[in-house]
C-alpha cells in the first residue's frame, strides 16, 4: 500500500465523518421527541461503530486501490477499473455524508430512509469492487456495508414509528 493511497482514502474518509458530524445532533430536541425502536443501539454505539468503519474504508479502499491483482498494472482495463473505482467510492462517500443532512438536518427521516437504501447498494458495489481488486480488502469492508444494511433498517423505523407527527 503507498503512503499517498492511504493518505487520499484516510482524507477523503474523514472528510466524509466531518461533514456528517457537523449535521448530527442527537441531544437536539427534534430527536430527543422522536420514537426510536426497541432494537437501536445505545447511543454511545455509533460513533463507536463509524469511526471503526471510516477506518476500514479508508484502508481497504487503500489496498484495493493500490492491489497488483488482476489485470497488468498499467494496463488500459486496469487503469479504467481504477477509476471506476475511485468514482464509485466517491459517490459513496457523498451518499454516507448526505444522510446526516437529511435525517438530522432537514429532518425528514423517510427521505433519509431511501437514501440509505441507496448507500446500503452502493457500500454492497464498493464491497463487490474491492473484492474484485483485492479478496482481502474486499472481505474486509464487508461490515461496512452490512453496518450501512442496518442503518437503512433503523432508519426506516424511526420513520415508520414517526410517521404523521410533526416529526416528520
């Protein structure tokens, strides 16, 4: 894995936990009201669990980027592979951050809801990419988007259990 790699994945992760942080605020009064399901992990548990994650993103995404599997290195369809790459861990790093602004910004859970269904199948293609690049890296990330599977699933609970109060 090269130094810069790892330093533009890591960047580019934490840029994503930044943004999403300055949204998020579960001690306003908006999400204090809101029903949450019996099954929602103690608060303390997602910046726990986000910031393992934003770890493992940034450094499988390293490797997978970095991998000498496959195609030759400097080879067209490796070169193409690569960007496609960077361009779907990108997008998916805007949808990961864009959840924040919709669920505790703009207060809408059910849009946020659906666009964490979409993260959900863009961290399960980031997976399969990585996978694709290098099977270590790939099987490594695979929390990531089963943690995003989750997410979506809470999150459309709290909509769910929301549903029709001014919470929506």
């Amino acid at each position: 894995m090269k130094l810069m790699t790892v330093v533009w994945t890591a960047a580019a992760t934490a840029a994503t936990a930044a943004a999403g942080g300055l949204a998020t605020d579960p001690d306003s009064p908006w999400y204090r009201q809101l029903r949450k399901p019996d099954w929602q992990p103690p608060a303390i548990a997602f910046p726990v669990v986000w910031t393992a994650l934003y770890a493992d993103l940034a450094v499988s995404s390293a490797v997978a980027l970095d991998s000498r599997d496959g195609a030759d290195a400097g080879s067209k369809t490796r070169q193409q592979e690569l960007a496609a790459y960077r361009s779907a861990l990108a997008v998916n790093l805007a949808l990961n951050a864009s959840w924040s602004w919709l669920f505790w910004r703009a207060r809408r859970p059910w849009l946020a809801a659906a666009e964490c269904a979409v993260l959900t199948a863009s961290s399960i293609d980031l997976v399969r990419r990585t996978y694709k690049l290098d099977r270590g890296a790939g099987a490594a990330l695979a929390p990531y988007a089963a943690w995003c599977g989750f997410a979506t699933a809470l999150s459309t609970a709290v909509a769910r259990l929301n549903a029709g109060t001014t919470a929506n």
